[in-house]
C-alpha cells in the first residue's frame, strides 16, 4: 500500500480512514512517550511550563492533505509532507521562557527545523505568534511512527496570551475558513493581537524587575547576616566575648528632613526608588541607602510599603552600627505590620548587640510567638540566655534549634558550652 503521504489522481478517503484508525493507538503511545521526554527535558532544566499534545484526527489530516494536493497541483509543486500527526504545545508563562524551552528542547532532542511564525507581520496585521519545532523522534520510538511521511513531531512553543489568541483565532478564522474583508474587524482583530503581544511585553517587564529586585533583596539580606555573625558568632567560635558596653552610634544627617515635595522625591517611581536604594544598600553606600529609604517614607506609601521600607532602612542603620535608629525603624515596622517576625528578630539582634540581653529575649519570644519554626530566633535566644548564665534555657534553645536545623554547626558549639556551664 502507498503511503498516506504519496499523492495519486484521486485519494481513496475510505481506505486512507480505515488505515489512519487503525495506526491511531500506535500514534497514541508515541505522543504519551514523547510528552513524558519533553516534560522531563524542561525540568531537568527547572522549567514547569504546560505541557499538551494531541494526535490528529482523521479528518483533520485528510483535509489538509487535500488541501496541500490542490495547492502543489496549482502551483507546479511536489506536495509537502505533513508534519503535525503527532504534536505537543509548550505553553509558558513568559516572553523570555520560550527561549529557554527552545534551547532545552534543542539539547535533548535533535531539532531539523525551526520556524518563527507570527514574526514577519507587522503591528497592523493579526495572526498568532508561535515557534514550531520538528523534532525527530528518537530511534526507539521510529516504530510507532508507520505511515509518517517524516519521522518527526511537532512542537509548538507558546505564551500563555499566544495560546489563547491562537485557539480563539483557530475558532473565529481558521475553522470557519473565514478572511475578515471588513475594515473595521480587521482594525479590531489587528488591535486585540497587538493588545495581547503588548501585555506579553510588559509581563516580561515586570518579571525582569521583580527578579532583579530579588537579587538585589539576596544581596542586602547575605551583608546584614554578615554584619550579625561578625557582632555576635565569632566571640563563641573563638571562646572570646567582648567586653561589656555597645559601640556607640555615629553622629549622621537627620535623613528625615527632605521636604516632601522635593524634586526627587516626586519625579522618580517609588518602585525606582527602593531599586535605587536596594543597590546603594549591597554596595555598602550605606548612608545614600538611607536617604532613599527615606525619600520613599516621606511620599506616605501604603502601610505595607512603609513597614518594609523601615526595616530595609533598619538594616542600613544597623550596618553603620547606629544601633538606637535602627531600633526605632524595626520598631515603626512592628507597629505597622505587628505580624513581621523578622522586624521582631532583627530588632532583638540589634538589642543583643547593645547588650540588651532581657530586651533581646523579648523580642525573640515575639518573634517566636509570630514565627515558632524561625531557626535564627531560638538560636539568638539561647545566645541572650547565655549571656545571662541561664544555661539551662541556653541549652534547651539550642536544641530546639537543631531540631529544626539539625547539626547546625554553631548551635551545636552553642549547646556544648551552656553543658560545660551546667557541669562546673
């Protein structure tokens, strides 16, 4: 029998139905299969995106193969092979994700094709957006692939906005073998595409931002840790405690007195702002960072706003060992938002610094109360307690810290001492 590929003057659809069903199940198996390697390809490389495939129908193939005959006739061409017996959709969520599927896609699988369809129109024009891949199939899995003019599948990568304006469009156009002649559809079909690859653009946007916000916040928070462990773990790593008395603050400008109305102040976005002074913040600029943090206080942002901005200034202040301002920043952030067990946690670091050991302890047990599996605030208890010489609430602390971080190195130096205090 010739292939369902080869063209001859006139296709028999009965014969041509009763052998595509009965491949059918073979088909099925292959798509279950290639599905499972494509989704496990996007993973290995932390991706999550949707995965979907289908096996065409019988009637579908049969009317794009008489399609695709009528046009090679017209044209003088040999007909081309069809390629989508067997395709798979990864759906992202982002602009940016396709790029890192293709290539994922592209490392796993031998890829003979690549096609940008959507890219060549212009913002006027409407049609979906979507790159398809040929992928060959793996020499295990050519058996299940009996009457394919190519050994491939196709796999179509897609933003979630490209997914839904390609099956509305597959709906309104491409069933409905539908051209809009009408001027105004066409306006209107041309403005809703452009509407959906505008809002791709600008989630792309928000999602560059936000991850450079985060990196930023990784930054900021790994030098204030640091700042934490030099005050205060490496006394117990070395089996030496500083003498009795804080270092006292040093004399800063009053960062509060901008004027609220001051060109800066309301010229610049409050997102740009706290960027601008997460990045004086990680490179040590430590004053800069506080004046920004303040400009933002002084534009009355939302509680929310303001409750992080005080504990991001706190930090800054902690680090230029002003220890009473940031105090009081941590403090105005509890008052905010009196659910934030770090504003509670940081504050009672700041107080154990000062040597405020009962103080600290306050608030590590507010912190607690808030948060009762913050590793960090029964540690730094058990530090407090230590200090005081109740060494038998040291001890305990630190064994409930390694309940929650097993093996935790300092804690685990921090018990053994409170246990030597207890034998003498």
């Amino acid at each position: 029998m010739r292939s369902m590929g080869e063209s001859g003057a006139i296709p028999d659809k009965g014969e041509l139905k009763s052998v595509y069903e009965k491949r059918k199940r073979a088909y099925a198996r292959l798509l279950s299969e290639m599905e499972s390697r494509l989704r496990l390809a996007l993973e290995k490389d932390s991706m999550g995106p949707i995965v979907k495939g289908r096996v065409k129908s019988f009637d579908s193939w049969y009317a794009k193969r008489i399609r695709i005959l009528r046009n090679a006739k017209s044209g003088g061409k040999a007909p081309i092979p069809i390629t989508d017996i067997v395709a798979l959709r990864v759906v992202c969520p982002f602009l940016g994700d396709l790029n890192l599927a293709e290539a994922s896609i592209c490392s796993s699988f031998k890829v003979i094709e690549v096609e940008r369809k959507g890219a060549e129109r212009s913002f006027r024009e409407f049609g979906y957006e979507s790159i398809h891949l040929l992928v060959e199939l793996p020499e295990d899995l050519k058996s299940e692939s009996l009457g394919f003019e190519l050994q491939v599948v196709e796999v179509q990568l897609r933003t979630i906005l490209q997914e839904a304006w390609a099956e509305v469009e597959h709906e309104l156009v491409y069933k409905a073998e539908f051209t809009p002649f009408d001027e105004p559809m066409k306006r209107k079909l041309a403005a809703l595409n452009a509407n959906l690859s505008l809002s791709d653009i600008i989630f792309q946007e928000i999602l560059d931002y936000q991850r450079k916000l985060t990196s930023e916040l990784e930054r900021r928070r790994s030098a204030f840790y640091g700042k934490i462990e030099g005050a205060m773990d490496k006394p117990f790593e070395s089996g030496e405690f500083p003498a009795k008395g804080p270092r006292e603050s040093k004399p800063e400008l009053d960062f509060d007195r901008r004027e609220p109305n001051s060109p800066r102040a309301t010229s610049v976005s409050m997102d740009d702002l706290l960027l601008s002074a997460l990045s004086a913040h990680n490179r040590e600029d430590y004053q800069g960072a506080s004046r920004i943090y303040s400009e933002i206080l002084v534009q009355d942002p939302g509680k929310d706003i303001a409750a992080v901005v005080y504990k991001h200034r706190g930090m800054a202040y902690f680090s230029q060992s002003l220890y009473p301002e940031a105090i009081s920043d941590f403090s105005a952030s509890l008052e905010l938002i009196p659910g934030d067990h770090k504003a509670a946690y940081y504050r009672g670091v700041v107080k154990s610094v000062l040597e405020d050991y009962a103080g600290a302890i306050e608030d590590f047990d507010l912190a607690i109360a808030i948060h009762p599996y913050h590793f960090f605030s029964y540690y730094r208890r058990a530090m407090a307690y230590w200090h005081l010489e109740d060494f038998a609430q040291a001890v305990a602390d630190s064994e409930s810290a390694l309940k929650l971080e097993p093996g935790n190195v300092q804690a685990v130096r921090l018990r053994e001492l409170a246990l030597k205090k207890l034998k003498m």
